[in-house]
C-alpha cells in the first residue's frame, strides 16, 4: 500500500506494526520502515495513515491540549480542597459545627466523582471538545453562584454544581492521553497531569492568605472564576476533537510477512491493490467546530452500568483504593486537621497562616516531579531485555521506595499531633506522604490504562466513583474520629496501616500482574465487553 501524502503537501506520516496480544502484553518489534520509540521500539497504539488521526499530530498541538486538560485539573481540584482554611470561619459565620462546616469540603468531593457517570458516557457518545467545553461553562457558573451564597445551603448547593460540572477534568485528562500519546510516553504524560491534580492542594496556602489581606473567603471564588473562564477560551481554540474512527485508515496491525511483502512488490509494479489517498488536514476554523464526533454505538446507559463491572478488576480496584485512600488522607484528612491543630496549643499560630501546610504539598510533589518519566524508562529497558515485548507491569519497579514512605508519612504526621511535637514534623511528614502518592497517583493509573487499553473511559468512570466514594469516607467523619479516639490511633494506626496494605499490592502485582491479566481475559467479564472494545485501530 503506497501513501501520496507528498502529493498532498503533508509532512511524514508514522508507521507501526505493534500489536497487542492479550490486554496489557505488547508487541514492540519494530519491522522495517516502522517508526520507533524509546531504544528503537515500534510505535503503540497504530497510527492510521492520516493527518487528522490525534496519534499523527505535531507534538506543540498535543503538548497544549495536555496542559490545557492539566490545567484543568488543577484548579478544579483547587476549588475542592483550596478553601478548607475557610471551615472555621464557615461554621461562625452560619452558625453551625466545624464538622458541619467540614461537610461543604467531603460532599462536593463526592459530586465531583458521580459526575463521571454522566459525563464520561457524553464524551464517550457525543465527542470529547463540546463536552469539556460545556463542563468549563458549568464550573464556572457554580464559581461565581458560591461568591454570592449568604447561606449553608446555597452555599452547599453551588459548590456540588462547580464540582459535578468539573468531574469531567479527572477522567478527560487520562483519557487524551490515550487518544493523542503513544505507549511509551503515556507514563510521562500522566505524570505530568498528575502533578496538576497533586498541587491543587496548594490553592490552601493562597486561600488563607486572602484573610491574611483582609479579603473574605469569597475573592477565592471570583480568583477561581477569572481562570476558569481564561480556561475556556483557551480550551475553545487549542483543543481539537480527539475521538478518532481510525478503522478506516488503520496501519497494518503485524509484522510484515512473505505474502505481504509480495503484494507491497506488487502495488509498487502498480497492480493488486490501489492506492491510499491520504486526506487533507483539517484546517484550524474546521478544528473550532463546536460538534464533536458522535458516535452512533455507544450506547449511553449500558456505558454507565457496564462501567460498574471494573470494579470487579484487579488493576482498575488497585487505582480506586490507591487514589481514595491518599485523597482521603492527603487531602482531605490534612486539610481538615492541620488548620485546627496549629493554632492550638502548643503551636497557637495565627489562623491566616492555616493554609501554611500546603508547603508540604509543593515540597513532596516537587521532589517527585524529576522521577515522571522514570517508569517509562524502566519500561522501555525491560522490553528491550525481553526481546521487544511489553508487559504492563515492567513499569512498577520505580513504586518500590514510595511504597514504604508514604505510609512511614502518615504515622509521623499522627504522633506529631498527639503528642505535640515540634511543628516542623507535620510538614516532613506531609511531604513524605505527598512524594511517596505522586508515584502511586501517576504509574498505578499509567499501569492499569496499559493492562486494559481498549476499554480505557469505562474504566476510569469506575476509578472516580470509587475513590472519590472511598475519599468521602475517610474525610467525612475524621475529625470526629481523631477526637473521639486521638491522632495516634486513628492516623498513625488506621490510616497508615490502610495505606500500607494497599501499597503492598504493588508486590502483588509485580509477581501475578500478568497471570491476573490473562485469567481476566478468559472470564465472563471479557465476554461482556467483548462487544464495546474499541480495538486500538478503531478509536
């Protein structure tokens, strides 16, 4: 098969041969003429002999469609956690408990994960572009409802609608990445959108601030308004519809054989088969379009209960449990009990300073950040050891450290509090914690996108609803635990011990990932999906 892209005026088109064998083992033996990636692998998923597939675009649009989507992330996650300096200050001002107050946090936390019940589906249905941009549209309408709340109520009812509108920022971002990036730069990618996700705690340390200057808690709305609308109107320009029907224009899936390279001879003598007219690429008024690419088999409610079934997948519970257990305690459990035990004794800092913990957040995130592409690497080196086949679990190695860290966090940070020790410890352990779940956050979901590619957005409607669940429950009831029952029993003993047998699954993973892997493949639940995988050549 011979291409015209020259006759076009196209640059070069790539070519691959990968394939998958089972769910999470790839081919990377590169034939010749492939294109190749880390130490000469061939290219995965196959690229589709057209300029417009998202896989054959320039690296500047990619790379601004992922920090837009990062981005994203960042401040929708920021308006969750950002105003938790505010709990106190909520419960004077309605006249309500702080554990009430702490309510306004741990239920828009939980709409922000159901929302992917519907939005998910929606891009799945009706295109990735008009849904994100309808999102941003609903985040910040919710925004500037929450600057203007004079009650509990209404307050809690604008917060659910920025969250429920954002939801979408947790599942687009992974998602894109799956659309637009190869499988040896997909650690990186969502490494760095993970860094996006991980700072949003830092919108704290601002937020307490802004008291600081005199200002009311609502400037923080109007601040996370003013960027989401930025947002938008940089989303409407740069980010062009990803979903992509690439059965038409798919790339050979396996290697070259003796019967190919014969008819490869042939269409070069001009008989046995006709060219591939490559089309033109759209130009950038067409990429504005507000349609999306609907697609006419996606069923919408079966996609929302079939999503239900990933809970019954190993890989997909590991990044539930991994990500609801560190939100609940990074986030949630942090951010509630640090602004009320440092201005109490012996600490008795001011309450402008409260939001002062999310240092630990920039220290610990920062200091993993250098470490984003390492399990690519590592990936890339045990493929080339395995003679060009890649296992999705080649990645996890660069989790072993982190393994033991967070958890070693989170039993510091609780003895701190219980038995008042110097302050500097609540921001060491907090960083230990942080680095350690960057790793946890960026190369369980890398690994899990890996071991069942085909079926990536259903997965991760599973993935948010679980942990977003998870992180409810550990962050809804923990100050009354913690007074009830003392730091040291609760976050040192629980929560550390919650953490630590979920890390240790790692091990588990590393040793049966892929038996895990090929047993699933063979079980009712690949039968039922069996009908809705978008093989790697058609979407």
């Amino acid at each position: 098969m011979t291409l015209k892209a020259a006759a076009h005026g196209k640059g070069h088109l790539l070519h691959s041969h990968a394939h998958e064998e089972i769910p999470g083992t790839v081919d990377l033996r590169a034939a010749e003429g492939d294109d190749t990636g880390y130490g000469g692998q061939a290219l995965f998923p196959v690229p589709a002999e057209d300029p417009n597939d998202p896989l054959q675009w320039p690296e500047f649009k990619k790379t601004m469609i992922l920090i837009i989507c990062s981005f994203y992330s960042f401040i929708a996650n920021a308006s969750i956690i950002g105003p938790s300096p505010y709990i106190d200050l909520w419960a004077e001002e309605f006249g309500i408990s702080p554990a009430q107050s702490s309510e306004l946090i741990s239920y828009p936390n939980l709409a922000f994960g159901f929302g992917s019940l519907i939005f998910v589906p929606m891009y799945l249905k009706y295109g990735r572009r008009p849904v994100m941009l309808f999102s941003l549209v609903t985040f910040a309408a919710g925004l500037i409802g929450a600057s203007q709340c004079t009650t509990f109520e209404g307050l809690m009812a604008a917060r659910v609608l920025h969250c429920f509108g954002s939801c979408v920022c947790e599942a687009l971002p992974v998602q894109l990445v799956n659309d637009i990036f190869f499988l040896h730069e997909r650690g990186k990618r969502i490494g760095y959108y993970t860094v996006c996700l991980c700072l949003g705690t830092f919108a704290a340390l601002p937020a307490g601030y802004m008291l600081a200057g005199g200002y009311g808690w609502r400037l923080f709305f109007y601040v996370e308004f003013a960027f989401a609308m930025a947002l938008l109107i940089l989303a409407f320009f740069f980010v062009e519809e990803t979903s992509y029907d690439r059965k038409a224009f798919a790339a050979a899936s396996t290697p070259p054989n003796e019967p190919e390279k014969l008819g490869a001879h042939e269409v070069e003598k001009g008989v046995g088969q006709t060219d591939l007219v490559v089309p033109d690429r759209k130009n950038f008024v067409q990429t504005l379009s507000l349609r999306g690419r609907v697609d006419p088999d996606v069923p919408f409610f079966t996609t929302m209960v079939r999503s239900f079934t990933y809970f019954l997948v190993p890989q997909s519970v590991w990044v539930i449990t991994t990500f609801g257990i560190n939100i609940g305690l990074s986030a949630l459990a942090f951010s509630y009990t640090f602004p009320i035990l440092i201005v109490s004794p012996p600490y008795n800092w001011p309450v402008t300073n409260s939001g002062l913990f999310a240092l630990a957040a920039v220290v610990g995130y920062g200091l993993a950040i250098p470490f984003t592409s390492s399990s690519d690497r590592l990936a890339a080196f045990f493929t080339r050891r395995n003679n060009g086949i890649r296992e999705a679990e080649m990645r996890l190695g660069v989790m072993l450290p982190p393994m033991l860290i967070g958890p070693a966090g989170i039993v510091l940070y609780g003895l701190t509090a219980e038995r008042g020790l110097h302050w500097i410890c609540f921001f060491v352990g907090g960083a230990m914690n942080y680095w350690a779940a960057y790793f946890f956050f960026s190369f369980t979901l890398a690994y899990a996108v890996d071991s069942y590619y085909a079926n990536t957005s259903e997965m991760l409607i599973a993935m948010n609803i679980g942990k977003q669940a998870i992180s409810f429950g550990f962050g809804l009831k923990v100050l009354t635990w913690v007074m009830e029952s003392g730091y040291a029993v609760v976050m040192s003993g629980i929560f550390g011990s919650v953490l630590l047998v979920n890390n240790l699954a790692l091990i588990v993973f590393m040793i049966w990932g892929k038996r895990i892997r090929r047993f699933m493949s063979e079980t009712w639940l690949a039968r039922l999906h069996s009908r809705s995988i978008r093989e790697v050549t058609t979407h």
